[in-house]
C-alpha cells in the first residue's frame, strides 16, 4: 500500500475527503437555492422552467453534474467508513458516557441525519431529476419542459412535504456540525477566525434548510393545485400592498 492510499484510507484521511467534499456540496446548495427561488415568481412558472432548461442543457453545467456525482458519493463513503470504523475503536459503555460529555448531540447523529437526507436524495432525484432528463414533462408556453407542474404536483402531496421538511431539518443540523468541522479538519481553524467561521456556519445551516423547507409549506399551504395563491391568499397579499404603497 503505498503512502497516497495509507493515507487517504486512515481516519483522518478520510476526514479530511468528508471535509473537502462537504466544503464542496456546500455551494452547490447555494446555487440550487437561488435557483429555486424562481418557484415563488407569479409567473406561472416560466422563469423556473427557464431556470430548470438552462441547467440541464448547457455543457458546462453537464459536466460539473460529473462532479456533483462524485462529491456526493465520496461525502456518503466516507461517511459510512468512518461510522463504522468509530463503532469498531470503541467499547459501548465507554461510548455512551464519554460521547454525552464531549460531543453536541449533532455531532454524535451525523449518521442517522445523513442516512434521512440520503432517503431524501433518493426520492427527490427520481421526482425531479429523473423526469427532466428521462421523463416526457408537458410543454409550457416557451417550449420548456414544465418541471414547475412537476413541483406543484409533489408539493401537494403531504407525504412529500413532511419527508421534505424533515429532511432539510436533518440538513440543517448537518451543516450546523460539518461545517464548522470541515474548517477544522482542513487546519483553518485559527482562534481569531473560528468564532466568526462558526457563526456563519450556524447562519448558513439555518438560512439553507429553511429556505428549501419554505418551498413544499409554501405550494402546499398557499397555493392550489395549479401553483396559483389561493383566493383569500391572494386578497391579503393584495391588501398587504396596498397598504405599504
């Protein structure tokens, strides 16, 4: 075995992949987010269908898909190594007491968070990306494909939106450990840097999930079937206006 792979397959080897690929995943969240954001335009979903077209033909964006793919399946590997190779090194009763005085709740979880947001992963590629690329969606006005039926449709089904919600609390909680953590592993963790790092590691934990979390509670509470604000919701959003014009 030679020192590359002795190394990369040690605890902190592995570490330092989780971080690495984590740190990456991390803006991938925020360009999804942004993008997603079109859902909630008056527009009867153009500009998200816009949006959704875009990134699923232009040639960079195909390619960076390959990174995407091979961040999320070194994040999960590693994961799972490291999970049971910390199961191994120690005894259960050490463990329990030891792990309850030295360790926040997230950091002792980050398997069981994970394992719902993989759950997630699974079905919501299957709903949304496995439509757009192997799917026939119904045209909208421009000629796109209408993924925006597609998530109005899902976001309408409670099933969907409690597993979407509880995952980006899963998400959220995650992110809230990791990443932090990840600037640990990497060495960046300087005491004059590392409160602010936290700080804005526990903003972006909390302003991530709960953005993604707003859009299923968003269609399912607001919206009818048809992605269009509900009668009375619409009359307090006009009234709304109004009166700060």
């Amino acid at each position: 075995m030679n020192w590359f792979t002795k190394t990369f397959t040690s605890s902190i080897g592995r570490k330092i992949i989780m971080s690495l690929t984590g740190l990456f995943l991390c803006t991938f969240l925020v360009v999804h987010l942004v993008g997603n954001l079109q859902l909630f335009k008056n527009d009867d979903g153009v500009a998200f269908n816009v949006y959704s077209h875009f990134m699923g033909h232009n040639p960079i964006i195909r390619t960076v898909e390959w990174g995407l793919v091979l961040g999320f399946g070194f994040h999960i590997y590693e994961a799972l190594m490291l999970t049971l190779r910390n199961k191994k090194a120690r005894t259960h009763g050490y463990a329990k007491w030891e792990a309850k005085q030295n360790s926040e709740w997230t950091s002792r979880n980050m398997g069981i968070l994970g394992s719902i947001i993989l759950v997630f992963l699974i079905v919501h590629l299957y709903n949304f990306f496995w439509r757009a690329r192997f799917g026939t969606p119904d045209p909208d006005i421009n000629h796109n494909d209408n993924l925006y039926k597609v998530v109005v449709t899902s976001f309408h089904q409670l099933w969907y939106v409690v597993l979407y919600v509880a995952a980006q609390a899963s998400l959220g909680y995650h992110l809230w450990h990791g990443f932090r953590s990840g600037f640990q592993t990497l060495g960046l963790n300087h005491r004059k840097y590392m409160p602010l790092i936290k700080n804005f590691g526990y903003a972006f934990a909390v302003v991530v999930s709960a953005g993604f979390a707003s859009m299923p509670l968003y269609f399912y509470f607001f919206t009818n079937e048809q992605g269009a604000l509900k009668d009375g919701v619409a009359l307090t959003v006009k009234h709304l206006t109004l009166a700060f014009n």
